[in-house]
C-alpha cells in the first residue's frame, strides 16, 4: 500500500520550493496591505513541512 507521506511531501517540498523562489527572486509580489515578505516565509515553511513529511516517511521503511 502506497504511504501518503511520499506523494503529500513532494508535493509540499515543490510547491514550497516555488515559494521560496518567488520570495527571493521577487520580494516585490507580496501582499498589498502588508509589509512581510509572505511567499518567502510561507514557501519556508511548506518546504520544511515537507522535507519532515519525506523523512518519515523514508524511516518508516
């Protein structure tokens, strides 16, 4: 049976990759009534969500 873990990670880790990209390349596409840098901190978060998601998933094994 397929672990949902795998497929939920990487989806995670592309789509926080992306974020990620966009807040550093592009700090000026951000909220327009905010001053945080919303993708950079977002993608962070959604990459490290999902490289733990692939971790355990690859201890489980």
């Amino acid at each position: 049976m397929l672990d949902l873990r795998i497929p939920s990670g990487w989806f995670f880790t592309i789509l926080g990759g992306l974020l990620t990209a966009i807040g550093v390349f592009s700090p000026g596409l951000r909220a327009p009534l905010t001053e945080v840098n919303v993708n950079l901190y977002s993608g962070l978060s959604m990459l490290l969500f999902g490289a733990v998601l692939l971790g355990l998933a690859r201890r489980a094994k």
